[in-house]
C-alpha cells in the first residue's frame, strides 16, 4: 500500500511517501494510523494526534473508520484552514 504525507505530516515524516504492508489485523484507516505510529519516532511525532488528520483513500477523502481492504493509496493530510 502506498502512504502519501501533505504539509505538516510530510515535513515531520521527512518524507512525502513511502510504500508499507500492513499487517492483517489492520483494517481501517484508524487501525493504519496506529500501526504508522509504532513504526518510528518520526511517524510517531507526525502522527500523535491523528484523530485531528484528515484521510483520503484511492483519492476519496474518508474518514478514520473506514476500511482499507483492496485499497491501493492513504493519503493524509493536516487539518486545513482558511481565511
């Protein structure tokens, strides 16, 4: 699976993507986001408050409990403001 960071996530990564197999038990973007986390502490840092991220699979903007089974891309991204 393909995991594409924007903004502030890409910059805490220090990376704006990388490709990662999730392991069975993992199932929604929730799920994915903790997995991410545990994988260092830059994923960590970028991903301590993922409930404030916002999350697109295959290009359609989701929310945390869906499913990524047979999904190809999770792209996340910071929350967005305007003014």
């Amino acid at each position: 699976m393909q995991f594409l960071y924007f903004a502030s996530v890409r910059e805490a990564m220090g990376r704006d993507g990388e490709e990662l197999q999730p392991p069975e038990h993992v199932t929604t973007i929730a799920d994915a986001a903790n997995w991410l986390a545990g994988q260092s502490e830059a994923h960590a840092a970028a991903l301590e408050n993922h409930g404030k991220l916002r999350f697109a699979l295959d290009h359609v903007m989701t929310n945390k409990d869906a499913s990524i089974a047979n999904a190809c891309e999770l792209a996340i991204f910071p929350p967005v403001t305007g003014g």
